[in-house]
C-alpha cells in the first residue's frame, strides 16, 4: 500500500476550492496541523485543514463568552473544514493568535510556485533525454533526492523503457523515503530485465541471461529456479 507524501496531500489540497465558512461567508485558510496534536491525542487524520481566521466570524466572537461561562476557560473556536469534504467542526483557541502560526497560504503559494516551476523544467529535461536515449542523465535525475516526486517517478518510468543493463544495479540499491517513487523504482528494475531478457541470480543477486541454466557469476545450477 501507497502512502501519499505531506508534499502530495498540500498539492491536492491547493488545488482545491477553498470552502466559506457557514458562520460568516469568508473564504477560509489553509492550515498546517502542528506536529504535537492536541485534543483526543488521535490528530485529525490530515496534514493539512481549512480555518476560517475571520475575527470577525460570528462563532469566534461569541465563542469567548460561551467557554467561559460553559468551561470557565478564556478561549473560543474558529470554523474548521476537512479539505474535499463538507465537514465543519470547532477548533479550540486561547487567544486571538492561536493558530495563525499555521498558517501557511502566503508561505505555501511562494513554494508551491517554485515547485512547480521545478517539476516543469525537470520534465522538460527528461523529454529530450527521452528522444536522444540519454539514460545515464535519466538515471542522474532519478538519483538526485532534491528534483520533485514527480519527476523522480516520470525518470524511473523512462528508465524502464529505455535504460540498459548498467541501470538496473543502482536501480537495485535505491531505497527512497517516497513509496510511490520507490514503487516506480523497483518495476523500473524490473521492466529492464524483462526488456532484455535477463533476470537476477537466486543464489548471487547477480544479473544474468533468463535462459542460463549456470549462473557465470557463482556457478550455482539456476536451470528450472
């Protein structure tokens, strides 16, 4: 199973419409859930949510007098979404900043153009290496752990097509936080040796011929293994 990098979920999570706050009609603001989750203690299940920060809002101006005569606390409530759902909850706050730390819209769209202007370049690059056969540059792109998710996984997909048996032992050996990238890796690997006809030793992991029926490299019987 698959798990979506925190990189992926903001992706998805821009590319969303950002949901009104029901209290008041304002658009709210992405907001980055703090590592130390409070509460319950079980988090929200997102990396990311949707806060509505209008001081305004009639559910945070009210809610100052509703926690102090309720719980006897000097805090309120800001409107929180679950991102691509139509699920609005009440996040605690103790003070009119509570919260804006996380706030990451101006923060994220700086990065977030950056990224993208990065994962356009890169595959661009990966295009014309694709057209000239260039896997050792391919295999360069892949290797290097600051290029983008994305392009990582266009690289190791081109390798699979075109890479040639020297691709195949770095592929190997590549261990990658990413699943998704290492997934790609990994059926990389697997389409070279399929693409020329060879395969993996069982007894030395080294490559050799998917007839051999003696393994050239530790001399162990492979026929029929």
């Amino acid at each position: 199973m698959a798990f979506e990098t925190r990189e992926e979920v903001l992706e998805k999570v821009l590319e969303m419409p950002k949901p009104v706050c029901p209290h008041c009609n304002i658009e709210m603001s992405i907001w980055e859930v703090p590592p130390v989750n409070f509460g319950d203690g079980l988090g929200w299940g997102t990396p990311f949510l949707f806060i509505c920060f209008n001081d305004d809002c009639p559910s945070y101006v009210n809610g100052w007098d509703h926690m102090e005569e309720t719980y006897a606390h000097k805090a309120s409530y800001r409107c929180m979404n679950y991102p691509g759902s139509d699920t609005f909850e009440f996040l605690p706050v103790f003070s009119p900043m509570g919260g804006t730390g996380q706030m990451i819209d101006d923060q994220v769209l700086a990065q977030e153009e950056a990224l993208k202007a990065a994962i356009k370049k890169g595959f661009n690059i990966l295009a014309t290496c694709f057209v000239d056969k260039d896997g050792p540059t391919i295999l360069r792109i892949l290797l290097d752990p600051t290029e983008p998710s994305r392009v990582r996984m266009k690289a190791a997909e081109m390798l699979g097509d075109i890479g040639e048996l020297d691709a195949i032992e770095p592929l190997r050996n590549l261990k990658v936080g990413n699943e998704l990238v290492q997934e790609k890796v990994d059926a990389a690997a697997k389409k070279i040796q399929a693409r020329l006809f060879v395969r993996e030793c069982p007894f030395c992991a080294e490559i050799i011929k998917q007839r051999a029926k003696i393994c050239k490299h530790c001399s162990r019987d492979v026929a029929g293994v």
